[in-house]
C-alpha cells in the first residue's frame, strides 16, 4: 500500500516514506552481503522460531522470510504448534546456539500464554540475539559507556527513519509514549543515547498532552488508534508513530484498515514531518532485521 499523502490546504507536513527508506536499506544490505560471499565464501543465516496459529506472527515471519530472500540471507524456519511445551522452543534455540549456519536467532513473539517470555529470550545466545531482546543486550543499552551487541529493530527503524531524514537528535527534547520492553522503553535508550533529553508518557501518566507538546520528537508507542491529537503536538514537531491498530472498515477488503496512534490528518496540519501508517515505522523492523543480522554474521566472521 502507498504512503497516504497529507490532503487539504492546510496539510503541511513532510511524510516520512518508511517504505522507500527500508527498500533502500534492502538494498544496501544486498550488496553487503555479496560483497561478503565474494570475499570470504560466508552467507548470513537468520533462524526464526514461530510457535502457535496467530495470523498477524505469521504474515510477519512470511515477510522476514521473504526479505533474507530478497538480500540474499539464508533463512531457517521452526514452526511449532500452540500447544507446544516451553521445553521444545528452548531445544531449538539450543540447536540454533550451536549452528555456525545460523548468525542470528529470533522467536516471533507474543508466545502463546502458558509460556515464559523471559526464559525463552534468556535462552538465546547474545551473539545471535538479532532482536536485541536478551536482558544482557537491553542491560547495556541502558547504560552509559556499555554498547550492547544489537539494538531491538523498531526503535532502531525509528532512529534510522529520524537520521535519514535529515531530522536532529541532539540537544532536542524527546517524549516517547508507551513503555514497552519491546519499543517505548528502548526507544527512550536510544533517544538518550542520541542525547535528546527523553520524557516517557505512560497509561498513569496525568496531562499527557501537555508533556507531548513540549516535545520536538514525539514517539507513539500505545496501540491505541487515534490517541495522539493534533492539539497535542507543537508546532514543528516530528511525529514517529509506531502503532499499527486495526480498525473495522466495511469498505476495505479485508473488512478493517490500519490506523497509527497519532490521528494523521490532524498531525499532519500541525507537524512537521510525520511517519504513516502502514507505511512508515512497520517496514524498517523488518530492514533493521536484516542489518543486525549481517552485522552479526561480519562479526563471527570478522569481516569488514
Ligand atoms: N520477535 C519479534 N516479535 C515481534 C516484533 C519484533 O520486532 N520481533 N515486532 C512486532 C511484529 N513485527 C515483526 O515481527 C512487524 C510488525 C509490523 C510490520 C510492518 O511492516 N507493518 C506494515 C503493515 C503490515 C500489514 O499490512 O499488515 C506497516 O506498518 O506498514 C513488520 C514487522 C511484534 N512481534
């Protein structure tokens, strides 16, 4: 689907095309990754572990596939059903730790309910952790002067889409929305890193909108469609807006469309630039995918 255009006179922001920008990436890895088959005979390879019958995990793991396709990764696929016991994910995480085929490792998540998060991601050697979801990754992206092996790709796509944009970081102030482990959360790292002065908004925060509109760079992270008004945001802000919330639609085919957190139309009147959705932050998790995952294959090998 194309990047929807901001309409009517008032419309002024920039859209952010995370489309284009993640193709470009695409393709930037491409050649890296030949580059490094030329040079030393070695391919990355991307292990992705699904577990259970949700349909949005496996358009995702489809797309994955596709894309180390595409770049010229190998791909290797678990699929294991619902009902499986925590105990066979963890075997084939060993089983992964342990292929020298295999540079990087990832369960698509949200597991099923009667697994444990935390021991399955725990399980995943550090070196192929490609999510950048193990605790020892995310302990050293919290603080100063430790780099972490991989950063997860969400907040790294927001980051990417931020500085291919032109947009700077430093010195500005920052409000991240939502305090995922998964995105809010290190998406306010990485911002800090950035040296933005970082403020997260969460559901016990009182005035949100007040803090948001103090914001230069504001990052949605709720998934709660259309929560981010226009009158929140100040004048010139970028928007990076990571939801991706379906909402019924009779008129599309699929019976329902997908809105962000920030109300589009009315950000766009009020914002600088701003991502949409579909189209914006979604494509660059799966760009940011694969830059971790070459990035750990030129580190096993080490490769320049
Ligand atoms: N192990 C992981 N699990 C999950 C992650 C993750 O990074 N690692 N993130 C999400 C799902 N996700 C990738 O796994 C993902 C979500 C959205 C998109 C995307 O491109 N969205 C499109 C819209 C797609 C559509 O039409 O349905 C967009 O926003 O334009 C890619 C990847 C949770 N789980």
């Amino acid at each position: 689907m194309d990047a929807p255009q901001p309409s009517g006179a008032e419309a002024s922001a920039k859209v952010i095309d995370g489309k284009l920008v993640a193709q470009q990436i695409r393709e930037e890895i491409a050649a890296e990754v030949s580059r490094m088959k030329d040079a030393i005979g070695a391919v990355p390879g991307l292990a992705v572990i699904l577990v259970g019958d949700r349909k949005d995990s496996a358009t995702y793991v489809r797309n994955k596939k596709k894309a180390c396709e595409a770049a010229g990764i190998n791909s290797f696929e678990v699929r294991l059903q619902e009902d499986s016991a925590e105990a066979e994910v963890l075997k084939h995480i060993a089983a992964f730790n342990d292929d020298p085929a295999v540079h990087g490792i990832l369960v698509q998540l949200p597991l099923p309910k009667h697994m444990n998060e935390e021991n399955v991601l725990n399980a995943v050697s550090i070196e192929k952790d490609v999510d950048g979801f193990h605790p020892l990754n995310i302990g050293r992206l919290a603080m100063r002067g430790r780099d972490p092996l991989f950063v997860p790709c969400t907040p790294k796509g927001c980051i990417e889409l931020l500085r291919r944009s032109g947009v700077q970081i430093s010195g500005k102030r920052a409000v991240v929305i939502g305090r995922s482990n998964i995105v809010g959360m290190p998406a306010a790292l990485l911002l800090q890193r950035e040296d933005a002065t970082v403020t997260i908004v969460h559901s016990r925060t009182k005035n949100p909108e007040e803090i948001v509109k103090q914001a230069d760079i504001v990052v949605s992270a709720v998934g709660q469609s259309n929560m981010v008004r226009g009158s929140w945001l100040k004048p010139g802000a970028v928007v990076i807006d990571v939801g991706i919330n379906a909402v019924e639609d009779a008129s599309c085919s699929r019976g329902y469309k997908l809105v962000g957190d920030v109300c589009y139309e009315e950000a766009s009147k009020v914002a600088s630039a701003v991502t949409p959705v579909p189209g914006g932050v979604g494509p660059m998790t799966i760009a940011m995918l694969l830059s971790n995952t070459l990035a750990s294959a030129k580190r096993i090998h080490n490769f320049q």
